[in-house]
C-alpha cells in the first residue's frame, strides 16, 4: 500500500548529525567570510548561496521534503516563490535594490563614518532611468555640463583659504538627496554644490541647526515662494537658490566652528524626507 | 485511486494524511507572512533619522551568530525527538523534545538581551527609528513564533505521559517539527538579510 | 479519564438551538454562513441607500460629513468582507463536498471555527457604528490619512482589528477546502473530473492563503502605528506611505478575483444544467480559472497609476491587466457556446446567469479602459470606477450569487422558491441595478469624484445621480422580493425531491435535504458530470429515489461529534481583539481563552464514545 512514510533511503540519525555539523560549520564560515575584506564586493551573492544551502538542508532533510510527496514540495515551494516575488517587485518599486539604498555600500559606509562624503551623483543618474524618465537625458551630475544658472557659486578659486567643493544629488524623481550624511570643516570655506538630477522637482539645499529648527524652518520657507522656499531666519546658516530640474548651484560659506548642523531641502513638503546631517569635523 | 494511508485507516484521494497537507499548505501562506515582513525591512533599509542608532552601530554579529547556531542546532534535536517516537521510543522522544524546547528558550533568552541592549544601551526602540520599527517587529514576529513553537513542544512532552503519541506514526510530533524547522529556515533569512549582508557589505566588523 | 472536555461534556445534540451553536456539519454551517452573511449583504445595502439619498440631490444634507465617510468606508467594507467573501463560504460549504462524493470537510472542527470567527468579527467589525465611529477612510484606508494624527479615535482601529480577526476566518477555511479538495475526492474522481465550482474554489482558497498574510501584516504595521507610535507609515522617521498601498494592494488585487471566482465557479454550473449541454471546453475553462488566480498577484498597481510611480511601473502594470483580459474573455465564449444549441430553460438560477454575462462583460470592459494608464488618470477615483466595481461586483459576483440560492436552495431545504417571485425578483435587480449603475459612467466621464458627500449643481451632475437613487429603489424591490420569498418558500414551498432541475453533478443523487451523512455509500465516479452520465445510463438508481436513506439506517457510518471549542476559541479571539483596543487584562483574558480552547480541542476525539 503505497504510504507517505516508505522511503526508500530514510536518513539515520547519522545523516541528521552530519548535516547539524554542516549548518554549523557553514554558519562559522559565514562569520568569518565578514573578516576578509577582499571578498566584500563579492558578499551578497557569497552569503545568498551559503544561506540557500543551509535553508536547502534543513527543508529537504529535516523537514524530509526530498522523501515525501511531491505535493509538499509544490505548496512550499510555491508560496516560497511567490513571497521572493513580492519583495522583489516591492525592492524594485522602491528602488532599493543595487544603487538604492540596501546593499549599497555609500548608504551603510556613510552611517559608520567611512570614506570622503564627495560622491558622485551617477546613483541620481542610473536611479533615473531605473524608473523610466522619460524626459530629456540628464547629463552625468558629476561634471559640469550644466551651465551653472543665476545660482549664486562665489568663485571656486576665491581669495580666502583653499575652499572643498562638496557636491550633493537627488535620488531622480524620489524626493530624497543622495547622501544621508555630509562633513566640513570647522572654520573651511567650502562650497556644496547641489546638482538636481530630477526631471520635474525644483529643490534647494539648507544648512539648519539639527533638531526641530529644520521643521520650523521648512513649515515657515513654505510661504516664501518669492524667496526659493527660504524664510527669513537667523538660524540658516547657509543655503543655495532654487535649482531647477536638470541644473545645479551652489553657495559657499563657512563651516561653523562647532554644534549639530543638519541640511534639508525647504521646497514645501519635500522636508519630511530630503534631509541629512551636516558633521563638523575639527 | 484512494490509498488508504498507513497513519489514520481512512482513505484520502493522494494517500497523504490530512494534516500533514494542511501544515504544509500553511506553511507556504506563512511564507507571505513573513515575506511582507522583510520586505518591508528590505524597502526601509537605510532610511534614518539623524542621531539615532542605525544598524551598523547596534547589531552584533559575535551574539547573533551564536543564537543562529542555537537554533540551528534545535532543529537536529527536534529531528531527533522525531525519529524516537516515530521508533515507539517515548523515553528518548521526550529527551529530545525537551532538548529542543530548551534550545528555543535559549535563543529567545538571547533575543530578549539583544533587544534590551538596544533599548536600554542604543536607545533604540520601535519608536527612535525605521530601522528600529522594522527591525523589532520583523525579529519580534519570528520570536512570537518561536515562543508559541516552545509552547507547543512542551505541551507535546507532558502529553506523552498521558495519551499516546506514537499513533500514526508520530504525526503530532512530525507536525510539530515542520513548525519548528519552518520558523529556523525562516531565522536563516532574517540573520542573512539583516545581520550579515549589511554588516559585510560595509565592512564594519 | 478527568480531562476538561469531560468537565463540559460533549455535545450530542444535533437539533434545536444548542444543536445549532455547537454543530461541525459542512451543510448547517453553510446555512449560517449564508443567512448571516445575507444579513451583512442588506446592511451593507442600507448603508448604500442612505449613500444614494444623500447624493440624489445637490447641496443634500440627508446625513453628516462625518456619518457620510463611514457609510461608503462601511458600505464597501462589509459588502465585500461581510457580504459576498462569507456567502461564496455558504456555498464552498453547502456544495463542495456534496459535489467531490465526500461526507463532509477535512476539519469539520475547523470549519465551525472560521465560521464563528466570522459571525464574532463581522459583529465586532459592525459595532464601531455604536461604539465611538466605524472606520472612515474610505475601504482601502490609505497612509497617513489613518495614522492616529489624522484619524483620532477608534474607527481605524475597528478596521486593522476587525479585518485581521476575519483574516484568520477566511485563511483558516480556504486551509480547509484545500486540504478537502485534494484529499477528499470520491474515488475515481480526478482533477479533471472535478465540477468547476470545485476547481474555482480551489483557486479562491490557494489565493486567500497567499493574499491574506500580506494585507495582515499591513494591517499589523498600521496598528503598531496608531497605537504604538510605529514608524511604518510616518514620513517624519522617513518612511513612504506608498508602501501601504503597495501591502494592500498586492492583496487587494488576489482579493478581487476571491471575490469573482466563486460566481464564475456557480455560473459555470448552472449554465450546462439549463443548456441541457455539457459545459463547452471544460479544459480551457479550468485553465483559464487558474490562469486567473496567476495573473492576478501581477496586476495589483494598476490600483495605483496616479501615486507615480513612473512610467515603466505603470506600462508593465498596464500590460499585465490588460492580458489579464484575456483568460477571462475565454472563459465567456466557453459560457457562451455552452448555452449555444442548447436546449435552454430560462428558469431564475439560469436568468441569473445569464445576467451575470452581461453583466460582467460591461464591467469587464470598464476595467479594460482603466488598464490603459493614461486613459486611467482621468478615471481614477471618479465614478466611473464606482460603475466598473459595481457592475462586476453586483453584476458579477451578487447575480451569480442568487442564481446559486435559487439553484441550490432546494438541495439544501428540500422546497423549491417560488419561480414566478423569482423571475420578478430578477427582473427587478436587473433593470434596478443598470439604473442604478449605468449612470455613474456618465458621471465619471463628467469628472465627479469617488467618496464626495455632496455637490453643487453647476457641475451638471444632478440629473443622473437622481437617476442613479431611483434605480436603487428598483434594486432594493427586487432585493425585498426575494426574501419575501425565501421565507415563504421555507414554509410552502414545492417539495423539490432530489434532483429538481435534471443537473448533473453528484449533491443531485442524494436527497434534498442531505441525510447528516450526505452519501449512503460514497460514490464511484467515472468521468465529468458523473452524476449526469449514470442518469443516461439509466442507473442513477437507489441513491437517485432516496432509498436507503431513512433516519434509522446507516449507523455504521460514523460522523465527527459536535464540539463547544471552535466557538469557545472564537470568542477568546473576539474578545482579544477588544481587549487591544480597550484593556489590555482583557486581551489577556481572551487570549487565555483561546488557548484553552486549543488545548481542549486537540484532546477531544474527532468522535466521541470512539470505541477504537
């Protein structure tokens, strides 16, 4: 009588052990592949099969489903697929995938610190056309095709101290900027260059004191649409004019010598989610 | 075309026990459960709030990796257990459930102090942040599971000592043990996805 | 043996009141699925009434801004959660296991269970109108419109609450059917034997199990939210409240191929019965269906072409509904020549069917516009969205609906409605319910929104939406028609014998109503319409006349006992969910509750006095 429960290779507890020394051992390795670094560009694919496997086992052994009826296979297998689906299609809408905001390396480097905060704005580009602008290619933010418009860029070689230009994106269409994080130094003359790689927002770029000012700033530049969304108030410490789409500009000015800063676009409603620490470094 | 299964004396269209079909059919719709969970995790990720914690700073893989090999090591007991009642033997079944059960509280004992390290260390709460919203709700899901799995596998060792659960071949306790296993496969995907991809891509060991 | 269930012994009775409360029979369970959900079907036609009254005039005043909102939020909400997804349940649990030659479900425990569930969270869900405000945001409670900033009070809660106590209904039961399906079947019944109704439920309840978990964790996400200070749907902490679209969604769009399934699933039965035809292309229909329940998880932002998502989101999402399009248009030639060369009978089941082809078709047609994207940026939350939800809601869904009371109403009472209140009643429904709806395209096109309480003249709009109220006083008649004659067919209606309309699957072989064991001996099938091909055979025989079936025969078929716990757990979840909402001692209580009901239920034997 054909049962479920004859199989023809049932595994022995044997079996069962060598495989728990396998997940284990497969899980230390996991761990120590984080210590070698030349293997970081290749971390998500490494760890993606190394969990795969470790999943295989446990669901074609432990959970017996190579000895069973196909059938199980078919009802796991399927709401497996369909729930990988879902949150592809979800990373994609979103996207986060690739340059977005998970698995890329800028948006977790920039949290611990690491590295220059001079990124190039080709994740804005490629972002871009990841979700189908269709309007006029934008050239590459990282060079200065753009004619720099009424936007008020004191000259790069003034007459002051050598000054850093920091250049700052938007993420295409989505209304954040591309950086979470931006630095200077205390005391520099440095000029934030932001280049709005959107193909219809219009934003601007505002050093505000960390805290609730950005609010209370953003909430006030929301009547100020004679002034580019800039209100009047002493606690802006510097900020760039409006920026059309597919145009950049600039204001310089000088890092404050101490305090949280943070930076964050005043164009109305876009200051709930395009905003980012501002760290003076000494 | 009905079989008669071994287990239950009646027939079915394909042989197969009815419960068995009906955790297996479960278990994929917890699929999407638990999907629509990380998911959401995976959209949000990244997503800060200045001054807060954010991943990088809280997670600690030395502690996570231990509690995966825990759990990891809970499902070779529970295919143990499995094997000793599906054998007729109660006394090692309830040895090895017992193990099992043992193994569960440990990791949820270490979920629990990896979740008041970050409130109480971080200052990381379900409120703070995104990523402490996504974060605690996904891992608090998993161990909710884990705890209702330790539940059931307790109850499974005290009811050995009055009814008998070598009928049918161990089924409650088989059921039980796809429950199990389900919820590590599924600790598998979160440790990968929140613990080591973002801890290796940034190199911030 | 002391245990608990001895401490309350097991019920017995399978009569009266208690009889009732405690049964686990697939046909009585039906029943109460159908007349509660019926219940919920005119209330949720109520709530529209006073929608219609409102809007019938410019600048009307019939009821408040406020009322107004919870009314369509309501109306929507409890037409499809508490109307049509529990009354296509009366049906997969009436019908299903008559139709597959099974005695009842796979977990006829369970089955109680989904249906308490639903009866204890229906009422929950309706109780917010008395206890401080039903949801109010219209049925797909968009973010941040429903955070606890912009939507204070407890409404939204009844909705996150509410909606995730009937999930664990609706899940639990689709668990049940598929389990049943492939595990019950009479021998020699393969798939491709099956009736379609089988198949199409098979496909509702594999897509409630997928679909389901993912608006239940958006729900989760809004509540953590609103009660807990979340961020999930906060766009201060950075979060997008697109995403809750996207959740909802993803399950919306599954859901609403839940909803149309089953009347597809009916219509296909009643179809070659009244055609006096096999079904034509019976293949290509179970395809078709299953093709369906696929396509649909890849459709779900054609619900979102006006968020931005982007004109690649929006060409692939518009591409992927109109194929859509297709497997459905297949299966209405397959109607279509089915009917064609039949010998048809146009009695009221039939009527109903054939109103549902027409219908859908229009509303099918309205939904092809909306795929094309740009096309839909004009449609969007007008009314003619409200026409197109309408005409394959009610149309669709609601005709197939009472053609399938007509058709099985004698199998399950063992009278027979009244033919000529029936084709009234038809009648009625049908011209109302194009009255009512047809209009709204005009209105659309004209630009008036969707959830708008009122209007000025100037816009031009008050001729047809006076039109459009009119009609549902039509509907409304031939709605009251009908149960006027349900209860007067309950008392004196022609006995309607075993197989009253010469049909062809297998519920018709056995009495009407079924004995408590539905077959005296279970039948072997053959081939598709098997009951129709013993019939031509000339052997449909004993089980045919109702011999061997009286009261006193069969004790050697043993039925599963009756049980207290499905409706023990089902409060204890009841009263959870309250607890969440108002104390949390009683969230306590209530999940202590349930599990006490867990744990007495798996000691209880499936039958009780087993003597094995």
């Amino acid at each position: 009588m054909a049962s479920s429960h004859e199989e023809s290779t049932h595994p022995t507890p044997a079996v069962y052990a060598k495989i728990a020394v396998t997940l284990a051992l497969i899980t230390a390795a996991e761990v120590a592949i984080l210590y070698i670094d030349s293997l970081r560009g290749l971390i998500i694919p490494i760890f993606v099969v190394m969990s795969t496997i470790k999943f295989a086992m446990v669901a074609m052994f432990y959970m017996h489903l190579k000895f069973d009826n196909k059938l199980f296979t078919l009802f796991f297998v399927s709401g497996l697929a369909l729930a990988t689906g879902v949150i592809f299609a979800l990373l994609i809408l979103f996207g986060a995938l690739g340059e977005g905001r998970y698995g890329s390396p800028e948006v977790v480097s920039a949290e611990i610190g690491h590295g220059s905060d001079t990124h190039s704005t080709d994740h804005g580009h490629k972002e871009t056309s990841k979700n189908g602008e269709t309007s006029a290619d934008h050239a590459t933010g990282a060079k200065s095709d753009h004619a720099d418009t009424k936007a008020d860029i004191a000259s790069k070689d003034s007459s002051t101290t050598s000054t850093t230009t920091i250049e700052i994106g938007t993420k295409g269409d989505q209304l954040f900027f591309d950086q979470e994080k931006m630095s200077g130094k205390a005391g520099d003359h440095i000029t934030v260059k932001l280049v709005n790689s959107a193909g219809a927002q219009q934003h601007n770029w505002v050093l505000v004191p960390a805290g609730p000012a950005r609010l209370e700033i953003a909430t006030a530049g929301m009547t100020a649409a004679t002034t580019g969304w800039v209100p009047n108030d002493d606690r802006i410490v510097a900020h760039t004019e409006l920026i059309n789409p597919g145009e950049s500009g600039g204001v310089t000015f000088q890092v404050p010598s101490e305090g949280a800063y943070e930076f964050v676009c005043t164009f109305p409603g876009h200051s709930f989610t395009m905003f980012g620490a501002f760290e003076i470094t000494q | 075309m009905a079989n008669i299964t071994e287990n239950t004396g009646h027939e079915t269209t394909t042989g197969l026990d009815h419960r068995k079909l009906l955790i297996w059919a479960f278990l994929g719709s917890e699929c999407m459960f638990f999907g629509s969970l990380i998911a959401t995790y995976l959209v949000y990720y990244g997503q800060g709030t200045p001054g807060t914690p954010t991943p990088l700073q809280v997670l600690d893989i030395p502690t996570t990796s231990t509690s995966t090999f825990v759990l990891l090591m809970s499902s070779f007991m529970m295919v143990m257990s499995y094997n000793a009642i599906s054998k007729g033997n109660v006394k090692n079944f309830r040895i090895w459930i017992m193990c099992t059960a043992i193994l569960g509280a440990t990791f949820l004992g270490f979920q629990f102090y990896e979740f008041r390290e970050f409130a109480v260390h971080y200052g990381l709460t379900p409120r703070t942040n995104l990523f402490g919203t996504t974060f605690f709700t996904t891992t608090g899901f998993h161990g909710a599971h884990v705890t209702v799995g330790v539940i059931w596998l307790v109850s499974l060792f005290l009811y050995s000592y009055r009814g008998d659960l070598t009928k049918d071949h161990g089924l409650m306790v088989d059921i039980a043990a796809l429950y199990w296993h389900f919820v590590d496969v599924v600790w598998i995907v979160i440790f990968t996805l929140v613990y080591l991809i973002p801890v290796g891509v940034s190199g911030g060991t | 043996m002391a245990s608990i269930s001895n401490v309350l012994r097991r019920p017995t009775s399978t009569t009266g009141v208690w009889g009732w409360i405690t049964t686990i029979d697939h046909k009585k369970i039906g029943i109460m699925y159908g007349v509660s959900s019926f219940t919920f079907f005119l209330i949720g036609g109520l709530e529209a009434f006073l929608i219609r009254l409102q809007l019938a005039r410019p600048e009307h005043a019939v009821v408040s801004p406020e009322v107004y909102s919870q009314l369509f939020t309501m109306h929507a909400l409890t037409m499809i959660f508490l109307g049509v997804m529990p009354l296509s349940a009366a049906f997969f649990n009436l019908v299903i296991p008559l139709m597959i030659g099974a005695r009842d479900v796979a977990f006829p425990r369970l089955n109680a269970l989904s249906l308490w569930i639903f009866i204890l969270g229906a009422l929950m869900f309706q109780s917010g109108w008395f206890l401080g405000g039903s949801p109010n945001s219209g049925w797909f409670a968009y973010a941040p419109l429903t955070s606890s900033t912009f939507s204070p009070g407890n409404g939204m809660d009844f909705y996150t609450l509410g909606l995730g106590v009937l999930g664990v209904s609706s899940v639990a039961a689709a668990l049940n059917f598929i389990v049943t399906i492939i595990n019950m079947r009479a021998p020699g019944m393969t798939l491709m034997r099956m009736p379609v109704f089988v198949w199409m439920t098979l496909v509702t309840s594999i897509l409630l199990v997928t679909a389901f978990p993912v608006i239940t964790v958006g729900l989760i996400e809004l509540f953590l939210d609103r009660r807990f200070g979340f961020n999930f749907f906060n766009p201060d902490a950075g979060a997008d409240v697109v995403l809750w679209q996207h959740l909802f969604w993803v399950f919306g769009h599954p859901e609403v191929y839940i909803l149309i399934l089953p009347a597809m699933g009916i219509v296909t039965e009643i179809l070659p019965t009244f055609s006096k035809k096999p079904l034509f292309g019976y293949p290509v229909i179970v395809f078709s269906g299953i093709a369906i329940g696929f396509m649909g998880w890849a459709v779900w932002s054609h619900h979102m072409f006006t968020v931005g998502l982007g004109p690649i989101a929006n060409s692939v999402f518009a591409l992927t509904t109109m194929t859509i399009a297709v497997p459905t248009g297949v299966k209405i030639f397959n109607w279509i020549g089915t009917m064609w060369g039949g010998n048809i009978e146009l009695k009221t089941p039939m009527l109903f069917s054939i109103g549902f082809i027409f219908l859908f078709i229009i509303g099918g047609l309205s939904g092809v516009m909306h795929s094309i994207a740009p096309s839909d940026a004009q449609q969007q939350d007008t009314y003619f969205i409200v026409a197109h939800i309408h005409y394959v809601l009610f149309g669709g869904s609601i005709f197939a609906i009472m053609g399938g009371i007509y058709y099985w109403f004698p199998k399950a009472s063992g009278r027979m409605l009244s033919e000529s209140i029936g084709k009234v009643s038809f009648w009625l429904m049908f011209i109302g319910m194009n009255v009512t709806f047809f209009p709204m395209h005009f209105l659309g096109m004209d630009g008036m929104p969707r959830r708008q309480y009122t209007y000025d003249s100037s816009y031009g709009w008050d001729f047809w939406n006076l039109v459009a109220t009119i009609g549902v006083f039509l509907l409304a008649a031939g709605v009251i028609a009908f149960v006027h004659n349900f209860f007067r067919s309950l008392r004196k209606g022609e006995i309607a014998g075993n197989d009253p309309w010469d049909a062809r699957t297998l519920e018709w072989s056995i009495p009407s109503p079924p004995p408590e064991y539905n077959f005296a001996e279970i039948p072997i099938v053959n081939s598709r319409d098997a009951f129709w091909e013993q019939k031509q055979r000339g052997e449909a025989g004993e089980q045919g006349t109702g011999a061997g079936y009286g009261e006193e025969e069969h004790h050697d078929i043993h039925m599963p006992s009756p049980s207290y716990w499905p409706l023990v757990m089902a409060i204890g979840l009841t009263a959870a969910a309250y607890g969440m909402l108002y104390s949390y001692p009683l969230a306590a209580l209530g999940a202590f509750v349930t599990m006490v009901g867990i744990y007495a239920w798996s000691m209880e034997p499936v039958t009780a006095s087993e003597d094995h």
